[in-house]
C-alpha cells in the first residue's frame, strides 16, 4: 500500500462519526487569520512522517560524513601552523646566532636627564662595534638595557654603520666601526616611559649600567652611500638558508586550501540535498494538514471563534500566524451540547519542518 493509502486509511479511521453534534467555543491569542480541527489521528501520522524526515537526515548525514566535518581543515591548519613554527624557529635561530656575530662595546654613555624641566630624556653613547659574520651589516634595531633589563619604552631605536671618514653604509665581515672622535649616536624617550626608580638609576650611574639589546639586522650586498642601495631584510638576506622550509610552508597552504575547498563542496552539496528533505517534509506535512481538517472557524478580533456540528470525538486544536508559532491542543468532545476552550499561548509550528 502507498504512503497516501496508508495515510487516507489512518484519517478514515480516525474520522470521528457524529452522535450528537456539540458547539464548541474557542478563545485563541489574537491576530491569528483562522482556526481548524483536526483529525484526532494527525498527532500520529505527523510523528510517522517526522520520524521518516529524520532518517532521512541521519543517513544524509553520515553519507557526508557531516559529523566529522571540518577535520580536514583542522588538519591542514595544523600542518600551516607547524611549517609556519618550524620557518620562525629556524629563522629566530639564524638572527641569534647573527647577532651573537657582531659585539658592540659602548666607549662613553651620556644622558640628558632633567625631569622638572623637560618630559623628554636623551641619551647619547660612542660605541665602537666588530663585525665576526661574513655579511655586511647596514644597521641593527635595539633595545636599550638598564643593568641588564630593557627600558619600558614604548618604541625601539635604529644604530646606522655608517663610515665617518667615507659616508659609506656598511660594516664588512672582520671590519670595525666607532663614532669615537665624530658626533656620538643619540636617542630619546619620555620620562613617563620609565618609572622614577628607573629615572634615578639613570641620572646616578648610567655609564656603569647602561646597554643596548640587539633584536635585528639588515644587511646589503656592497657598501654604498645611503639611498644608492637597498638594505635587506633578514629573511632576504638568509633567503637560501630558509628556502626549504619557506617551500613547506606553502606546500602546507596549498594543502589546507584544496582541503577547505573540498570540504566546502560537500558541505555545499549536503546542504542542497538537505534544503530538497526538508521541502519534501514541507509539502508533506502541508498535504497531512489539508488533509486532516474537519471544521473551520475565523476567529473575531479578539480571537474568539466558534466551531459547530461537531461530532463526539478526539480532536487537535489549531491555528498557525504563518511565522513558524501555531496553537495545537488535543479536544476531546463527549456528548456536551457546548464546550469552551480557551488557549492563551501558541508554540512551534508542528507543520514547519
């Protein structure tokens, strides 16, 4: 037998036959366009139908394999993150074992220090630096240091090599550079930077604790005169030494975008065909509706209607305002001449999917 058999039957069943026909008296939330009673099988046939809808879904589900949906960006976000570690890591590595290459010495430190008449301290240094690598430098970003820690200055500064005598940029492997003799590199910051401990410290003995912490380098090719060259950034000048793993990292990328692509094509399809379930349950449970209704009634403004003729029997009670919420309460009818029923708040649709 077909499903509409089957569900034809089920109503024809679940007809109740008129004994002694009742009045029945309904007072519903306002604003709602009409009301029906049901069949009192529609509770029924409607949970056969649900229950038909979720299997559906359920062997939707695992045929795209839904539930593990997304492992395979997860996946590939992980090996990115892990190509991406292993580049830095070795990169970080690189610049420290650069850095440990080149060894500043601060000949002098002078400072400029007077909180009650300026916000701004400047410091000034003659430095004499050796360069151990076998690149050469154009300028290096620091921290300066107090007894070893860093200032809690919000920037940090930029020591140029630049030649006194040629005005070349550029400090040559096994070469040594000093401003001793020329004007000293200078730096400023405001006082409000440091806290006044730190100030102290600093107008009392800052030849004896005062550094400089190198965090990077640029480098170039040959010496020149500034402007007539462009330095490189750390990665560019260590560009072979990272190649390979720079290759992993986007090797990684292409990766985890064919997975993403992927997943998002069959999450894409999934949803097509769930979209289709869920429109096929729609028609279906509009079809039971339709097919269930024994009396109709147009509730007044107020939302009182009146159903009459109806014969003893089990019934469902609704009214839907179109927006997914509806009234649907269970009336049993006996052998009364009137009944009321009076239902003050709606709940979900059970006719929307």
């Amino acid at each position: 037998m077909t499903k509409k058999l089957l569900v034809a039957a089920f109503l024809i069943l679940a007809l109740p036959f008129p004994l002694s026909a009742a009045r029945l008296i309904c007072s519903l939330p306002p604003g709602l366009p009409s009301a029906f009673l049901l069949s009192g099988g529609t509770l029924a046939m409607m949970d056969c139908e649900k229950a038909r809808a979720h299997s559906a879904l359920g062997k939707l589900k695992s045929e795209y394999r839904v539930d593990d949906s997304g492992a395979g960006t997860k996946s590939g976000s992980r090996q990115v993150a892990l190509a991406r570690q292993a580049y830095q890591a070795r990169a970080e590595a690189l610049r420290r074992h650069c850095i440990s290459l080149l060894n500043i010495r601060l000949v002098s430190v002078h400072a400029d220090i007077n909180p009650s008449s300026s916000a701004l301290a400047e410091v000034a240094y003659v430095y004499a630096a050796k360069n151990s690598s076998d690149r050469i430098i154009t300028d290096i970003t620091y921290r300066p240091l107090m007894s070893g820690k860093p200032l809690s200055t919000t920037s940090t500064f930029v020591l140029e090599f630049m030649d006194p005598a040629t005005m070349k940029s550029g400090l040559g492997p096994g070469e040594t550079m000093t401003n001793r003799g020329h004007d000293p590199e200078k730096f400023s910051f405001f006082l409000s930077e440091v806290s006044p401990e730190m100030v102290r410290a600093m107008q009392s003995g800052l030849d004896r604790t005062f550094g400089i912490e190198v965090v990077d380098l640029h480098f170039t090719d040959r010496k020149d005169y500034k402007g007539q060259f462009r330095p490189q950034t750390f990665e560019e000048a260590f560009a072979p030494a990272l190649a390979p793993l720079g290759r992993a990292v986007k090797q990684a990328e292409a990766r985890a975008k064919a997975l993403d692509d992927s997943e998002a094509r069959v999450l894409g399809d999934f949803r097509a065909r769930k979209a289709a379930l869920v429109e096929q349950e729609r028609k279906t449970l509009a079809g039971l509706k339709k097919s269930a209704v024994r009396r109709t009634a147009i509730p007044d403004r107020t939302g009182r209607c009146v159903f009459t003729d109806v014969a003893p029997g089990v019934y469902f009670l609704y009214a839907g305002n179109g927006s997914g919420r509806a009234v649907f309460e269970k009336i049993t009818v006996g052998s009364e001449r009137k009944l009321k029923k009076t239902v003050t708040g709606m709940k979900k649709d059970p006719f929307v999917p």
